[in-house]
C-alpha cells in the first residue's frame, strides 16, 4: 500500500507542468501571475484580460523593455521562445497599443475607458503628448472630478490637491504660480463639472485629449533615401512623415484608406498608395526590430481600420447592446443617485437647519431658564426690598403720624405763639400806652410834686413866717411869755398851731404816699417789659 502511494504521488508530481512567475503592471496596479512554460502569449494575455474583466481585448498588449527598445509580447508565440528579460517574476506592462478614432463611439466597457484615460492621462504628465497649458488645466479639473466626484466647498478644503500629480512640469516651469493658484485655477473648472459620473468625466476628458496632435502617435526615427534624418508615426488614421524637430504639423500623411501596400525587408519599408501613379515611399530603420515594429503596428491599425468600417460581428453587437443598456441603467442609477443624494444633501440641511433650531431653542431656553433664575432672585431680592418698602413705608407712617401730630403741635404752638404774639403785641402796646400814660402820669406827678414840693415849700416858708410873725406878734403881745414859751396861756394859739402842725402831717403823708405809688407803678412796668 506504501509502495502504491508512493508511486501516485510521484505520478502527481510529474503531471503538475512547471510554471514561471509573471508580474503584470498596468498603469495603476499590479498582478502576478503563474504560467505554464509551453504558455503562448496569447494564453497570458488572455489570463490578464480576464482578471481585469476586459472584453475589447484589440486596443491593447503586453509591453517589455529589452536593450533599451520598448517592445510588444507576440501572440502567436510561446512566451519563454521570445526575447524577454531573464527575471523572476518577469515583468510586462499591460498597455494600450491601437487608439481608437474616436473614444466615444469605440470604447464599449467602462474598464477599457478607464484604462485609456489612465495612460492618457500619465503620458500627458509625462510630456510624451504635448498640450496647451489652458487644455491641461481643464484636463485636469476632469481628473479631479474623476477621482473626488462633486465639489463640496466644506470638505474640499485649500490643499485638498496639494499631493496630487495633475500638471506637467513643463506647464508649471512655464508660470510663474505657486501651488495654491494652479489649484484655484484647476478648482474653478472642477466646481463646474458637477452632476458628473466618473465614467463620464474620463471619457470628456478623452474626447479633449484625441484632439491633441501627438495623440495616439509612435514615434520612430527614419531616414528617406537621402539620408535625411526625420520621424514616423503611426496612429490609427494612417502614417505621417515629421521633420525630425516638429512632431505636431506632418510633412507628409498616407491614410489607411490610400495606401495599396506596405512591405517591410530588413531595415526598408516600403509603403504602395493606393493610386499606382503615387510615388511610391521608402524609408530606412536603424534596426531590424524597429522595422519589425513598425510593420507590426501598421498591420495591427491598418486591421481596426477597416474592421470599423465593416459591419460590427455579433460580439461587437452584442458588446454595444449591453453597453447602451449599462449607460441607460447608469443613467437611470445615477439620476437616483442623484435624487438621493440631492434629498440626503435636503435631509442633512433640514438635519443641521433642526439642530441648529434645537440649538436655538436649547439656547433660547437656557437663557430663559437663566432669566427664570434670575427673575426668581430679583423677585427674592423684590419681595425682601417689599418687606424692606412696607417696613419702612410703616415707620414713614409712623414718622409721617408723628410729623403730622408735631405739625399739628407745631401749628398750636404756632397758634399759640401767634396768639401769644398777638397777647404779647396787645401788652405790649398796653404796655406802651401804660408806659406812655406812666411817663405821662409820671410827669403830671413829677410836675405835681414839683408844685407839691413848691407848694410844701411855700407851706413851709408861710408856716415859717407864720410862726415867726406869731413870734413876734407874742413878743410883743406877751413879753413875759417869751422867755417862758412853754408856759404861753393861749389855748387858741395852741389850738391854731395844733391844726397847722395837723395839718402839714397830713400834707406831709400824701406825700409819702404819692411817692410810693409811682414807684410802685415804675417797678410794674418795670416787670412788664421784662415780662
């Protein structure tokens, strides 16, 4: 049982084919692959074809470099039998060899647009093919569009292109504009293009860039047969002849539609016109290869040329079909898309426009609640101030009672005062007219007692000569009683004198009394003044 085993396993391992490693690059990634050695180039292309899921396979080829000269994996051949570089893994470039007239008639898959619009696009970079600056920044603003969909000004901020490749070298050599300009420039257009699915901005950018003149041309030098150096190139309307330092304007074109025949024999290559009076046109290559090359490009454009203007095979029918139904379904996807995201953009407005209103209104609420708090503190701080008002307003009462109750005293007082005054006043005038009739009275007394004290003095002077006239009348009546007056007889005398002597007491305590009375008077008025 070992032995059977062992034996199948060996058998297993003889019937499992060697295989080689392969690296396929095409312009944006890269695959690897094993293949078996008895491998055509056809079998690898094929396989490459299919992981890509590309169908119009005739544009393009798988390209290798060897001593320098770029050339095209044989189809017809087994790839090991080629002269291909000695590397593990061997590396080919998966690259668009035929260009189609025009872009947007030819090119079916959205993967084969794609693939024409990457290298398109690096050989514009790369100066390989020459245009305008003012064409390479619309170019690139289809890039753009290609690459980040819509413009939005909110996410695509300044700077947003700063690390991509979008203009040649020679174009930003040429002005003098910092990085931020070219992108303004490229960001107008960009703005432009909005609506624009990715297929549909690499195909305008196509139908832009198949108008340049060095579109879809290979280049290879040549000599006439006078030796003259000059360029051949050969795209897909036919072969043009160039001065060797002027690759726009040809000096001489032959279109597939005129060209008879074209021969190719060691380093000559001749092309037949159409017309056999035509002169006919020879050229020489450098090298074998370049001529094999050249032969095998015109074979291969020559071939899409009147395989276009044939009636296109049920493959290609079929292809354009289903590509009118993708582009009707895309359209169909992308107007929804559209009506989705222009109703997402409206929800998102009417989302930021609610919360920017719940903001407002959680804003307008925490400022009412703020005021809430401090319409509590100031009703707080009011109701004090209220208690604080109604106490004071009480002892304004209070004060406002007693002010009223010491204005009423006031006003008696006052009354009183007034009638005080008036009292005062009245005395006061009864004072004067007391002090007046005083002063009156005091001078009717004065000048009465100035004629008492006359008449006192007269009194006197009379009772003095009375009595001295009595004196004398005794002498000299009754001598012998002068020396004994005390003795005197006569009653009558006596009685006399007695009267006279009564008599002038009395006068004497009128007097007295008169005197006291005015005093007593002065000492009234006196007080009343004061008073």
């Amino acid at each position: 049982a070992e032995g059977l085993k062992n034996m199948s396993i060996r058998g297993l391992k003889k019937k499992q084919p060697k295989t080689f490693k392969v690296r396929i690059i095409t312009v944006d990634a890269e695959m690897e692959f094993s293949c078996e050695m008895k491998w055509k180039g056809k079998d690898l292309f094929d396989l490459v074809c299919r992981a890509l899921g590309l169908r119009e396979t005739w544009f393009f080829g798988l390209q290798y470099t060897i001593k320098g000269m770029c050339t095209w994996l044989k189809m017809d051949k087994k790839v090991l039998d080629q002269e291909i570089p000695k590397e593990d893994p061997i590396s080919f470039h998966f690259l668009a060899k035929f260009y189609p007239e025009k872009v947007e008639e030819e090119l079916l898959q959205e993967i084969t647009q794609h693939l024409f619009f990457l290298q398109v696009k690096k050989q514009i970079l790369d100066e390989e093919i020459y245009c305008s600056p003012e064409a390479t920044v619309l170019l690139a603003s289809y890039a753009v569009q290609a690459k980040y969909g819509d413009y939005d000004p909110n996410f695509h901020e300044p700077g947003f292109l700063a690390h991509d490749e979008l203009l040649p070298k020679r174009v930003l050599r040429q002005y003098q504009l910092t990085a931020e300009m070219w992108e303004e420039k490229i960001t107008a257009w960009y703005a432009e293009h909005r609506g624009i699915a990715r297929d549909e901005a690499e195909m305008n950018y196509l139908k832009i860039a198949q108008d340049l003149e060095m579109y879809g041309v290979n280049y290879f030098p040549i000599q006439n047969k006078n030796h003259t150096d000059l360029l051949l190139g050969v795209d897909a309307k036919g072969i043009h002849i160039y001065s060797i330092n002027n690759r726009f304007s040809p000096n001489k074109s032959f279109e597939w539609s005129s060209i008879r025949n074209i021969s190719c024999s060691e380093k000559e290559l001749t092309i037949k016109p159409l017309d056999k009076k035509a002169e006919v046109f020879k050229f020489f290559s450098s090298q074998l290869k370049v001529n094999k090359l050249i032969f095998q490009l015109c074979i291969g454009n020559h071939d899409l040329f009147m395989r276009r203007r044939k009636v296109d095979s049920i493959e290609i029918q079929q292809m354009k079909a289903q590509a009118r139904e993708e582009k009707a379904r895309k359209k169909m996807e992308n107007q929804r898309l559209a009506r989705e995201k222009q109703l997402r953009e409206e929800a998102e407005r009417a989302k930021e426009e609610l919360e920017r209103r719940l903001f407002q209104l959680e804003d307008e609420a925490r400022q009412a609640n703020e005021a809430l708090l401090r319409s509590q503190e100031a009703a707080e701080l009011l109701a004090e101030k209220a208690q604080i008002a109604e106490e004071e307003a009480k002892l304004l009462a209070q004060n406002a009672a007693e002010a009223e109750q010491e204005r009423q005293r006031l006003e008696i007082t006052a009354l009183k005062s007034k009638e005080e005054k008036r009292l005062m006043e009245q005395k006061m005038r009864e004072a004067e007219l007391i002090a007046v009739k005083l002063v009156k009275e005091s001078d009717r007394r004065a000048k009465e007692a100035e004629h008492l004290k006359q008449d006192l003095h007269e009194a006197r002077e009379a009772e003095r000569k009375a009595k001295q006239k009595l004196l004398d009348i005794t002498r000299l009546n009754y001598p012998h009683m002068a020396k004994y007056p005390q003795y005197s007889p006569g009653d009558s005398r006596d009685a006399n004198f007695d009267k006279g002597s009564t008599k002038l007491d009395l006068k004497d305590i009128d007097l007295k009394r008169l005197s006291f009375e005015i005093e007593r008077e002065r000492y009234q008025y006196a007080c009343g003044a004061n008073a």
